[in-house]
C-alpha cells in the first residue's frame, strides 16, 4: 500500500457520507451490550421459569411507583438529548449545552432514587444473598446503573463541550450523536428491565 | 521497516496461546469445565488426587504456552506507540497498556496455572489445603478485573485517540475495547456466590465473559498483524 492509495483511501471516506447517527463504533458497542444484557434477561427469565412462586413473592417487596419515577426520569432525561442535538444542529449553543446538563442531571436522579431504593430494602434485611430474585434484582439494577454512571460521564464531556462554543460543526454533531447513542441504550435497557422485575407475573 | 520480528512474536503468540495452552489447559489438565466451587474439599482433593499425571502435564503445556503470551503486549506497546508519535501524543497509553497487560497476565494466567500445579504436587495432603490452593487459583484466574481494565482502557483511548484519516487500528476497536470491560463486570460477584449464573463457573461470571474476551482477542490479534503491516500510516502524517 503506498501514499497514493492511502489518499484516495482517505477520500473516498470523505466522499461518502456515513449514514448511522455518532460513530460506527458506538453502535458495535450498543448491540454487544444488548446482546449480554439480553443473555442477563435470559437467564434471569430461566431461573424464575424454574420457582414462580418465589419470585413473585419476592416481587411484593419492589415498589412499581419508584420505578415508574426511574422510567420518567430516563425517558425525559432521553429527550432532553435529542432536543440538545436538534437545537446543536441550529447553531442554538446555548440551548443544546442546557438540555445536555438538564439531561444530566435527570440522570443522576435516576441514580439518587437508586440509592434509595437500595437503602431502603437494605434496611429491611434484604441483600443480594437474600434469595434468587434478589440476586438478580440487585445485579441486574446495578450493572445497569454502572452504564448509566457511563452515560453521564459522556454526557458531562458533551456539556463541557458544548458550552461556549462559536459555531457547532459536523465532528460536534457526530460526538454528540456518539453520546447521545449510549444514553439512549441505557434508557431502552431500563424499559426492559422495569417490566422484567417489576411488573411480569 | 522490517516487520518481520513483530510478526514472527506475533504467530508464536497464536501457536502458544490458541494451540498449546488449549490443549493443555483445556483438554489434558481439564480445567473446562471449571470445577464447581461448591464442591466439598474431598471432592477437590479427590479429582486432584485421581487425576494428577494429567493436571500435572496440561499445565505444564499451559505454563510453557505462557512463553508466548507475554510479547503481546510489547507488541501491543510498538503499535500504540506509532500512534502516539505520529499524533504527537506522549507516551501514556502506550505504558498504561504495558503495566495493565503485564500484571493482568502475571495475576491472571502465571500465578493461577502455577498454583494449580502446587495443588496437584502433594495431593495427598489435607482436602481443606487442596480446595485453598484451588480456591486462590480460580478467584485470580477469573476476578483480577482491574489489570485487564486498565489494559482495555488504555487500547481504547490508545485506538480513538488516533487522529491520522486512515488510523492505524479502525476506530470501532477502541470503542470494542471499552465494551468488553463492562461484560467482565461480573466477575467481581464470584466471591458472593457458590452456585448459579455469577459463581466463578457461572454462565454470566465466566463462560460469557471467556467467549467474549477470546473472539476480541482474536480479532486484536487480525489487525494487530495488519497494524504491524501498514508500512504507509507514518507517511500521511497530518498535524494534530
């Protein structure tokens, strides 16, 4: 391979547009997570086939309303995202860097009600040894909540480096697509999981 | 630049890792399945006792192969360190890759075939000793999370850090890097439970996360040999 070919290499990258929203990247990495988080469900789906009673027994101790909260915060915080990056396509640098840091903070609400949801039960004796539900109720939660600790990391840098920019250019928009791709994966997890453990008899 | 060197290390890194260390971890000393850790001692001690030519010679095969593992990440470090000099980076992801790579493969592989062997050595000594030794070589064969994080952290920063417009490694193998830490997330549960999918033999503690890390290993190790081949990456140096 010489120079030349590296040129038109580089070019014919150029020329042709790439037609996913963020980087190509992101969304290798988006359908890996679906594919283990989906293996999680699964295997929480096989044990529970194989003790109903006790997981929907164990089910009574969760509260559908926190839940529902956690649900609206994420899909809120999800749209605060797609109207930074509507409102960044049109120059409006302000608007974006405040829906990327509106977003962000609902995120860390979602986090904040987590804990407390945590907490609480934790009070109550119940612990991830407590029985099977439990185990997976805790570590299903909590691997999620670690990715949405991933999320609001991305969006923190998407706000940090939204504010104060001049003029936004199409490298910005495809960063904020990146991060808002991620954000948007959390947030369909989350929907899978509520019903998953909080509602399915 | 003469790449041959590279890439000889390279394939007897494939030789050692795929062929030898299969074989004689996996098929003579039987090590997959993994043994079940709510095995009793005199279960353990049995299997070691019963099986200990075996156990002895797969992992000695498996610490020979070893040989050839550790070059990869020196080889990981030359390519990392082309991107940095071309995009005027120091050298930081380069040698963060180096420490992850290097303790992650003393903790994680060294340590436990030798610990399984020093358990296979006397097998007639006390069941509870025997399940100890086991024990310790199983929790650093899987749960030594944070070297091997270190390590795909700074790959991945290392690849997206690459700013050249056709970067020496594809950009979605650094975000495939960041990924793979999360899928190993699990294994941090082995030490809560004995059975079921997050103990050490556990669908989501081991068997997903070993699946998983060998076809990316595989994968880095493809276009690490096509990195090593890009004899053209330096020239379209453009000002970072």
């Amino acid at each position: 391979m010489n120079a030349i070919d590296l040129e038109t290499k580089a070019a014919l990258r150029a020329a042709h547009p790439r037609r996913l929203p963020g980087e190509v990247g992101i969304w290798l990495f988006v359908l890996g997570d679906i594919l283990v988080f989906s293996a999680l469900f699964l295997t929480f789906s096989y044990y529970r086939a194989h003790d109903p009673e006790l997981y929907r027994l164990s089910r009574e101790a969760l509260d559908p309303a926190i839940g529902l909260i956690n649900t609206c915060l994420l899909l809120t915080s999800s749209w605060c995202v797609v109207l930074a990056i509507r409102s960044a396509r049109e120059n409006l640098v302000r608007v974006s860097t405040a829906m990327f840091a509106l977003a962000f903070v609902l995120g860390l609400a979602f986090i904040g009600v987590k804990v407390f949801e945590y907490a609480e039960k934790i009070e109550r004796g119940i612990t991830m040894l407590t029985n099977d539900f439990f185990m997976f109720y805790y570590v299903l939660t909590a691997i999620h909540a670690m990715h949405v600790m991933a999320g609001l990391a991305g969006l923190g840098y998407l706000c940090y480096r939204s504010y104060g920019k001049r003029s936004i250019t199409p490298v910005d928009i495809q960063v904020y697509e990146t991060g808002a791709t991620f954000w948007h994966m959390v947030d369909l997890l989350w929907i899978v999981l509520f019903p998953l453990l909080y509602l399915v008899h | 630049m003469d790449t041959r060197l590279q890439k000889n290390w390279l394939w007897a890194l494939v030789v050692g890792m795929g062929g030898v260390f299969g074989v004689g971890w996996v098929a003579l000393a039987g090590y997959i399945p993994p043994h079940a850790p709510d095995a009793s001692a005199i279960e353990i001690a049995e299997l070691y006792r019963n099986n200990a030519t075996s156990i002895r010679s797969g992992l000695i095969l498996a610490m020979f192969a070893s040989t050839f593992m550790l070059p990869l990440v020196a080889l990981f470090y030359v390519q990392l360190r082309r991107i940095e000099r071309v995009n005027n980076a120091p050298a930081v992801n380069s040698m963060i890759q180096v420490v992850g790579g290097t303790i992650a493969l003393t903790v994680g592989v060294i340590l436990p075939t030798m610990l399984w062997a020093a358990a296979s050595f006397r097998p007639e000594r006390s069941p509870e000793l025997t399940q100890l030794l086991n024990d310790i070589a199983w929790i650093f064969f899987i749960a030594p999370f944070a070297p091997f994080a270190t390590q795909n952290l700074a790959i991945a920063f290392g690849i997206l850090g690459d700013r050249q417009p056709v970067p020496l490694f594809p950009r979605w193998l650094g975000w495939t890097n960041l990924w793979i830490l999360f899928t190993a997330l699990p294994a941090f549960l082995i030490f809560f439970f004995k059975t079921g999918p997050f103990a050490w033999n556990g669908i989501m503690a081991f068997w997903v996360p070993l699946i998983l890390f060998f076809a990316l290993m595989v994968v880095m190790i493809v276009y690490l040999f096509k990195a090593i081949g890009r004899a053209d990456y330096e020239i379209q140096k453009r000002p970072v």
